[in-house]
C-alpha cells in the first residue's frame, strides 16, 4: 500500500458482471482512502482474492453523477472511463496480454458526501465491438470507527505524558 494512503474509510463494493447470460457476483468489505478532490470524490482500496485481482489497487475517481474513471494499479492494469451514454476505447491489461476495450456507459448514481456515501454505476465491455459483459458496481463508503478505548488505565490527553508512580521497594 501506498505510504501517502490512510485507510480510513471502510469500503463495500459488490460487483456483478453478465456474460453468456451466467451472473457472476462478488462481494468485497475492506479499509481504504476516501477522499474530495476539486473535481469529485476519490476512492481507493486494496483488490484481494475475493475480486480476482490480488497485489492490485483500485482507484475510483466520482466526478459528479456523469463520469467514473476506474484505475488499477498492480499486476493487471487497467484504466477504464465510465461515461454515461458514451463509449470510450480503454486500455486493459491480462494475464495473456494488453486489449483496448470499448467501455459503453449506462447508469451512475452518485450520493457521495464529506463522511461518505454510495456510487453505483454500470457500463457494458465490447471487444472489436462485440459485447463481452454487462458491468454492475455498488460502493459503499463508510468512516472508520475508531478503536474502542483500553480498560486498563485513563485516557492521556494529546500532548501529556504518563506518569509512573515508583514501585514500592525501588
């Protein structure tokens, strides 16, 4: 993970992709970033075995209800822009080579806020044209709730120390 990276979200993405008219869905709970940019809302996280891409980070980028730019960065590059109503041409890497792809844009919902939110969206994948997939992504993005307080002694303010009482006998 990368260092500049705080993992202080938990992110729930369910997945589902049609192909051959067989459903395939995967679902996904684990921490990441989420952060506002100028333009829309960032989400990253760590992919796993679960997603099929393991040793691979996932970036979205939200921009509006309008756009969803999908990066991954790992083993199995990808870049694919998610446009409502239009095709774009988008590198993807496998295991058996590079593809450019047709990624069609459907639907994106978009309800991401300062403390999180959803994104859904959907687009079909083509290949010369052909159709390949229909693509449905649910993100839930969630704060972290920070650790539970230990029982073993009082909390210490930011900026105080402890202070150990010496052992009798010392």
């Amino acid at each position: 993970m990368s260092a500049k990276r705080r993992e202080n979200y938990i992110i729930t993405i369910k997945g589902e992709q049609i192909s051959d008219g067989k459903p395939e869905k995967v679902t996904l709970s684990t921490v990441g970033d989420f952060r506002r940019e100028k333009d829309g809302y960032l989400i990253s996280y760590d992919e796993s075995d679960a997603t099929g891409f393991p040793g691979n980070t996932t970036t979205l980028r939200a921009q509006g209800a309008d756009s969803v730019t999908m990066v991954r960065r790992g083993s199995n590059n990808a870049q694919l822009v998610i446009e409502r109503g239009r095709r774009h041409l988008c590198h993807y890497e496998t295991g058996f080579g590079d593809m450019v792809i047709g990624v069609n844009g459907m639907d994106i919902e978009n309800t991401l806020g300062s403390d999180g939110g959803e994104l859904n969206f959907s687009y079909k994948l083509d290949l010369n044209s052909n159709f390949l997939s229909l693509n449905r992504l649910s993100v839930t993005v969630r704060r972290r709730e920070a650790p539970a307080a230990r029982a073993s002694g009082p909390e210490i303010a930011a900026g105080e120390e402890r202070k150990e009482a010496p052992c009798p006998g010392n």
